[in-house]
C-alpha cells in the first residue's frame, strides 16, 4: 500500500501543473455551419512519442514472469534434492497482444474504453535441470482519459489464468487472479515522455507434483502480486541530434519494474506445513531504439532496438549470481490505414554468464475505433 499512496502522489504532482478537465473541454466547441468536429484522439496526442509501445505492449510483464518462474524452479529443485547445479535456461515465448481503443462520446470527447487481451506462450528448452512451459492469458478492461495533449490515465480491471508445466518432475501449476490496472502517461518535455503501470493481483495457484510413494501431491495456496514499470522514452531526429540520419528517430529509454508477490501459508494434500513467502524483484533497463520515420498507411516502417536489463534487487535467489542481460529487438510496424498498428518483432535476451537466454516474438495489434 504503501507503493501504491507514493505512485498516487507521483501522479497528482506531475498533474497538479496541467490542465483540468474544463480547461480540456474548452478548446473543442460544437461545430457551426456543417464543418465537421474535430474530436481529440490518443494517436495524435501520443502516436509520436514512442509511449504507445509501452501502453499497449506485454512483453516486458510477460519476461519478468518468465524469469521469475525459473528461479522459483530453481529454488525447488534444489530444496528437494539438496544438490547444487549449473543452470542453463533457453526459453522461447509467443507473445499476442490485441488491444482496442473505444471512444465514449456520449459520456467525453476525451473518455475512453479500451479492452485487451494477451496469451503468452512460452516454452523452455532441454539442455537445463529444469524445463518449464508457461500458457498465460491475461483479460482487461479500462476506461482511459486524456487529460490535454500531454497526459493520459487509465483504470480498469484485469483477469489472469496461467497453466505452468514442470517437464522435469511432471509436476503442474495451474493458477487464476483478477484485480486491477492504472496506466500513465506523460509528455513532460517536447523530447521525452514518461509511461507507468501498476497492476495488482490476488488469486490461487494449485500445485500439483508426482510421489513414487504417494501418488501426487497438491496444495492450494493464495497470492497477491503488484507489479509496477515505469519509463521515460525520448524521441530525436536529425533536427535535434545531428548524429541521427535523416528519415530517422531515435529514441533513448529508461525503464524500472519492480514485482512484490506475497504467497500465504497452507497445507499440502498430506497436512503438511508449507510455509509462507514473499519475493521481491527488481530490474533496470537502458535501451536505444531506432526507427525509420514516417508511419504512412500500409506501409511497414523497421526499427530495432538494443540496451541491457540489469536485476536491482532479487530475493528469489541465493545460489545464482547472473543478473544482467544483453537485449535485442528487430521487428516492423505497419500502420493499418489510421485505425490501428500492428508490430512483428522478435526480441533476445542473453545474459553476460550464460545461465539464461530467451527468444521473443512478439504480434502486437492495437486498434482505435
């Protein structure tokens, strides 16, 4: 909660000198002598300030879950058998966001709905102790509302079912939450922008792992997770920055998650103990993305984009020691005749020891009505 009341006071600060919501309707009066009405929209609040991505995309959420599933995988492991071990993940992951972007005129010219719904599909490779499958899918709805040509907030709800398969011990974690979502975002400067989101939560995860003696054992235990990131993202041309070529932007980023999950104590199918915890991960992340400029109707523009994440703080492990990736994107987006974008890319993860790898590839459609 108390992550919560400082992200609330971030935002009424970084709001408290822009304009209200009289000062928002003011500039679009009702339009005379058959002109048409020129209605605010979020693509051209924002479509150039590279903010959208973040808005919309579920790549980062979906790494984070990723890594954190290893480790706990991991963690088990070693807690069962007592051995020690040189890990070597190589996950591979589908990543399809679908996102709509509803005008609500009858309530604003500047509210909005927007719905969305994600499936990740992740698959672990064979050359670790542990090899893992992931099936996510995760459901939202929020109402958005754009505050000026500079900021945007959104809330709403959201519901998470995950199905986690454990190659290596037969073993199945199947679990379910729902609760809520608030998004941000911010143009605070002609060249850069600021994006956050803070989701929470709180759900069920049933486990269940093969007994030569027992058969199976299960247990049924609830969590509560807050997952936070937040960036500032900085759009250059060669006007502004020589060193960009021309028909080209350049967008450095900045970017922070933190993760807090809480897991309440219980009993498995046997009346045993399994105690409760908690884990804290956090992650920094430095990217230089370049894009060519341009973004015509049913055109594809390319981009890619490199940087390195780095782990803050990871309470998940005490036997691992590789908490820095290299990062790599390439992909195209195309825009869908001015109702949309749609993205393809793949992105790589490789950290600096080896012990982790990933491949993503990512189908991003978001569509504004």
């Amino acid at each position: 909660m108390r992550r919560i009341a400082y992200w609330a006071s971030l935002i009424g600060a970084c709001f408290a000198s822009g304009p209200v919501l009289a000062q928002d309707e003011a500039p679009f009066p009702p339009a005379t002598d058959g002109a048409p009405v020129v209605r605010p929209t979020i693509s051209s609040s924002f479509g150039d300030t590279g903010l959208m991505a973040r808005f919309n995309s579920s790549e980062q959420y979906g790494a984070v879950q990723a890594r954190v599933g290893l480790y706990n995988a991991h963690d088990a492991l070693i807690a069962a058998t007592g051995q020690s071990y040189d890990f070597d993940d190589n996950v591979t992951s589908v990543v399809t966001p679908v996102n709509a972007i509803i005008p609500l005129p009858m309530l604003s010219q500047r509210l909005f709905a927007k719905v969305g719904y994600t499936n990740i599909l992740s698959r672990g490779g064979s050359g670790s102790p542990t090899r893992i499958d992931n099936d996510s899918q995760v459901g939202m709805a929020q109402l958005v509302w754009l505050i000026g040509d500079e900021a945007l907030v959104s809330a709403g709800v959201i519901h998470e079912t995950s199905d986690v398969s454990l190659r290596h011990n037969g073993g199945d974690i199947a679990s379910q939450g729902k609760g809520i979502r608030f998004d941000m975002l911010y143009r605070f400067a002609p060249h850069w922008g600021a994006s956050l989101r803070v989701s929470r939560l709180s759900g069920d995860a049933d486990t269940t792992i093969p007994n030569v003696r027992y058969g199976a054992i299960s247990s049924r235990q609830d969590f509560r997770r807050t997952y936070s990131e937040a960036a500032l993202v900085g759009t250059y041309r060669h006007a502004q920055a020589g060193f960009v070529p021309n028909g080209w932007v350049l967008r450095p980023s900045l970017a922070f998650v933190w993760q807090d999950s809480r897991f309440k104590a219980t009993t498995n199918s046997l009346k045993a103990a399994i105690a409760g915890r908690s884990e804290d991960y956090q992650l920094g992340i430095a990217t230089l993305r370049l894009e060519k400029d341009g973004f015509r109707p049913w055109q594809p523009i390319p981009y890619a984009e490199a940087g390195m994440e780095h782990e803050v703080r990871n309470t998940l492990t005490e036997t691992e020691n590789d908490p820095t990736n290299l990062y790599l994107k390439v992909g195209s987006a195309m825009n869908m005749g001015g109702k949309g974008r749609f993205d393809l890319y793949v992105a790589r993860r490789d950290s600096l020891k080896g012990s982790f790898q990933s491949t993503t590839v990512n189908l991003l459609l978001s569509m504004a009505f």
